[in-house]
C-alpha cells in the first residue's frame, strides 16, 4: 500500500447487526414458555393467558357492536357495560344459562362461562372485521391525539374536567366540523376551546401535555433516524412502539395516559442495543 492510501475500514458481518433482534425473540420466547406450560397442564389449552380472550370480550366485541349500532360508548360507561351485557345475554341463550347468576361459581364454571362468552364475542368480530377494525384503529388514534389531560387535571386539582366548562376531546370536536366541511366553525371552537375560554391551570395541563408529547415523539423519532446504519435495530424498536400503541385497541386511549412509554421502551432497547454492539465489536477484534 503507498502512504498516501487509507488504512482499510473494518466493517461488522451482517449478522452482528441482527443479533440483537434474534437475541430479542429468543429472551421472549424462554421468558413465555413455562406460562405457557403452566396453563396447558391447568386449563388444558395452550394458551398465554385468559386475558386475552377477556380483552376480546370486553374490549374488542363491544367497541364492534358500538361501531355496527353507530352508537358513541366510551370504556366503562353505562352504553358500554349494557352492550356487554348483550354479548353475556347471548351466550346463555346459546349455552343454556342465566346470565343474571354468576356469584358463587364453582371455578371450573366460572372458567367454562369466561370461555364461552369469549367464543361469542369472537363470533361478533368476525362477523364485523370491517367494523372491528375502524373501532380499533379509532382507539389508537384518540391515544395519539389525547394527552391525558382529564386524568391529570383530576391528579393535580382533586376536579373533574368537566367542571372547567370547556369540551374535554378538542380533536372530536374539530372532526364534527370538518365532517361538515365547516373550517371556520373548526377553526374557532379550537380557538375558544383551548385558548380563549379555558381556565388557567386546565390551560397549563393541556398545553404541557401536548408539548410534552410533541417533544417524546421528536426525539423518538430522530433516535430511530440515527439508527440508518443498523436497521435490524431500528426494526425491532419500531415494533416495540408499534406493539405498545397498537395493542389496547378500542381502549388505547384509555391507557396510553403517559405519552412517554413508548419513548422509554426505546431508549431501553437502543441502550441495550448500542452496548450489545459494542461488546460484540470488541470480541470480533480480539478474535483476530
């Protein structure tokens, strides 16, 4: 080689950058086994957890019928427990039991009557996939839009939201008016809403909520843009944030309250990658 020419730049194999992923799958998967194991020898199913079939049957069944009915049922209101009620009726119709008789269950019928009102309830989504899907993806796009403001003004003041006299979801607001191509109208009930009408500290919670996410999902999102040299990386922490805000569906933004978990489980992945990186770097070297 002349002087003149650079030294040659050693670059990692491939497989170094999809070792954390694979490492990743393989954590997870020895982690979940003995659950699953636990409940293939107690229920006699193989199955991660119960929880789920009661997700699709108080979350996800319910949230399809509001959609077929063209009903507006937040989680946990009176709308929403009597839909689900329908969805018990139905299956002890089906099954031959009175809905109205749960207490005092032996548990294996408990268990029976959990499963079947599951069996119903996934009838329901399959039946509406068109309507199950626009309920799910309306959740999570309130979570994006919701700061979390009526929670934490109740936190911070000991007061519901609604005692502030101003509405409590701007952005169902704003999409009333732009349904009916009404922009000024849009425009203004935002401007009285959130600026001229709202008190204060209701103003200050808002505000602060909602910079406070624009500000997570910045550096998110440059986190995820620094990491072009390592896309198995950037992969695996884009389906982490996918996972997190995708998964609650119909109830996301009932949960996603704190904007900032999904920032923390990427910086958590992105250390450990970063550092998973390096120790490899460091054997690879002293290999050769």
């Amino acid at each position: 080689l002349s002087p003149s020419s650079s030294p040659p730049v050693y670059r990692l194999p491939s497989t170094v950058y999809r070792l954390p992923i694979i490492l990743f799958w393989l954590i997870l998967a020895a982690l979940l086994f003995p659950w699953l194991l636990r409940n293939r020898r107690v229920l006699g199913r193989w199955l991660l957890s119960t929880a789920f079939e009661e997700n699709v049957a108080r979350v996800s069944a319910v949230a399809t019928l509001a959609e077929v009915n063209d009903i507006d049922a937040d989680p946990w209101t009176e709308t929403w427990e009597y839909l689900y009620g329908q969805i018990v009726a139905q299956a002890g119709s089906r099954y031959g039991w009175e809905p109205q008789i749960t207490s005092a269950l032996p548990c294996a019928e408990g268990q029976q009557r959990q499963e079947q009102v599951a069996n119903m309830a996934q009838e329901i989504v399959q039946r509406h996939p068109r309507e199950a899907a626009a309920a799910h993806l309306w959740g999570v796009m309130l979570s994006l839009l919701d700061p979390g403001h009526r929670l934490w003004y109740r936190a911070l003041t000991g007061q519901e939201w609604a005692t502030t006299g101003v509405v409590d979801n701007i952005w169902v607001r704003l999409a009333w008016s732009v349904e009916r191509h009404a922009w000024g109208d849009a425009l203004h009930a935002f401007w009285q809403e959130r600026v001229t009408q709202i008190p204060p500290t209701a103003a200050l919670v808002w505000w602060g909520l909602l910079m406070g996410r624009v500000v997570v999902w910045g550096l998110g999102l440059r986190g995820l843009a620094r990491l072009q040299l390592r896309p198995w990386g950037a992969l695996l922490l884009a389906g982490v944030v996918g996972y997190l805000l995708l998964l609650p569906g119909p109830i996301a933004y009932d949960r996603f309250y704190v904007p900032a978990a999904p920032a923390v489980a990427v910086a958590v992945a992105a250390g450990g990658v970063s550092v998973l990186g390096k120790s490899c770097s460091r054997i690879l070297t002293l290999l050769e």
